[in-house]
C-alpha cells in the first residue's frame, strides 16, 4: 500500500512537472485547431477594452470583439484569461495563452521577445489630474504619479518628467484609487484607458484629462517569437475585418458618438512597413 502511494505520488508529481515545463507549440494557428479553443489574455478591469460587464458577470470589450472575430475565422471558441501588464509576456511565452490582446503598445523593446500583428488600435498617453491643477507638462514636475506596472505608461512618465515620482499599481483602477485618495497628484496612461476610467467614475465631474500627450501608443496582438503561420494568420484577418468595415464597427460600438468614451477613429487598420 505504502508503494502504490509513492508511485501516485511520483506519477503526480511527474505530470505536474511536465506540465510547467511543456514547450508552448511551436505553431499556435495549429495547435488551436486542434483544441478548438482560442486562449487569449486580456484586460478585465480596463474599460472599454477589456472588463467585466456588470450584467453577464463576463469580460467585454473593444478588445474581446477582436478576439471573437478572429476566433470566428478560425471556427473556434475563445477562452479568455485576465493578465495584467506586468503578467502578459510571460504568461505568452510559458504557453499559458495563445495570444496577448489587451492593451499592449507594440516597442522596438518588446518586439525582441514577442512578434507583434499590425497595429488594431491607435492612442497615445496623458494624464488626469484634479481640473484646473495642471496647464502644462512642467506643472507635473516633482509630483507622484499613479500608473501601472510594467507598461510603457512608467516608461515614458519617467521619460518626460525626470524629477517626478512615479508610483506603479498593479492596475489602472488603483492608480486612479490612488489619485482619488490624494496618494498621488495624477494618474497616467494610453488616453483611450484614462477615459474609460473616467466615465464609468461617479467622481468624474472632480477630474480632466488636459491636452498633453507625451507618446504615441499603437496596439498590437502579442504572439510568441517566430510562430508564423499564426502571425501570418492574424495579420490576414484584421486586414480582412478593415476591409469588410467591421473593425470600423467594433470602434464605434466602444467609441462611437453613442458611447461614454466617444473619439475618433484617427486611424486605419494598414499593414506594417
Ligand atoms: N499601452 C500601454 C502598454 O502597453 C499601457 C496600457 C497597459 O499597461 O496595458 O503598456
């Protein structure tokens, strides 16, 4: 009885093992196939891309649209797993998800260790601040700002205000808890997610994001490194979905004259140069 405890135990522990170190395959548009699923890692607390509706307790979004219309191409379900910024790359590269959708802005620096599909989403960053506390950038000077680990938004906070402090949450939601509070003098990030943020806020009317743009932010859909075929794949089926003027649709349902967080689509889904 003792052994054929300790062999389950071994045989337990093997496939534990061999789980954590399987290699992700090689050929995601494949694999998928044959799973019948589309694993994809978003946002669920970034409106309007990826968060969790309040009615169907389900994750919704700009985002998620994308990934159900690529899912549909390939005639497969999705499956969607909450990632945070910091989380996202890894959670790739060990295989956990077959694709990063979720805010994430393509960079020469993440680019070396993950491919990227042309850009499916156009903005860049600003702040939100107490209305009528800043003007300018230099008014942001030696204050503590709130953003999120991990993002290009730390990056170019740094960047742009060398003498600011800036304090990284794990989420936007807790860097604009934070300004909220007084913990910090502003929050920063992509203008498309400080407005989602702002809208869906009752203390809205407190707050503004003023007209200062510190860097371009263009979206990608992460990948692993080299997995052609599905970048390949990927790249076919946004061009498609511009072509067909659902992209357009999915913009406006998020960001048409009808929504809270209303923009315009200054962009169009091109190939990559
Ligand atoms: N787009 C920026 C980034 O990729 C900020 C949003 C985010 O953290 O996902 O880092």
């Amino acid at each position: 009885m003792k052994n054929l405890v300790a062999i389950l135990m071994m045989t337990a522990a093997v496939t534990v093992a061999a789980k954590s170190f399987a290699a992700p395959p090689a050929d995601t548009l494949a694999e998928v196939k044959k799973k019948g699923v589309l694993v994809a890692g978003v946002k669920d607390s970034t409106p309007p891309f990826g968060y969790i509706d309040e009615k169907t307790r389900t994750i919704i979004g700009y985002d998620i649209d994308f990934i159900h219309a690529i899912a549909r191409k390939i005639n497969v379900k999705v499956e969607l797993k909450p990632v945070t910024s910091a989380s996202r790359m890894a959670q790739l590269q060990e295989g956990n998800i077959d694709m990063i959708v979720a805010t994430m802005t393509k960079n020469p620096e993440r680019a070396k260790q993950i491919d990227f599909s042309h850009t499916y989403f156009f903005t860049g960053q600003k702040f939100i601040t107490r209305k009528g506390s800043v003007k300018a950038l230099k008014d942001l000077e030696g204050k503590k700002i709130g953003t999120t680990k991990g993002s290009t938004s730390e990056q170019q906070a740094r960047k742009a205000l060398p003498t600011a402090n800036v304090l990284s949450y794990d989420d936007y939601p807790q860097a604009f808890l934070a300004l909220q509070q007084g913990k910090v003098f502003a929050m920063t990030t992509d203008e498309s997610i400080l407005l989602g943020l702002l809208a869906k806020s009752p203390e809205k009317s407190k707050f503004e994001i003023p007209n200062i743009q510190i860097s371009d932010e263009p979206y990608g859909i992460g990948m692993r490194k080299g997995d052609k075929n599905f970048v390949d794949f990927v790249n076919k089926a946004i061009l498609e979905l511009e072509k067909s003027g659902e992209a357009k649709k999915i913009f406006d349902k998020w960001f048409g004259p009808k929504t809270d967080y209303h923009i315009q689509r200054n962009f169009k889904i091109t190939a990559d140069k």
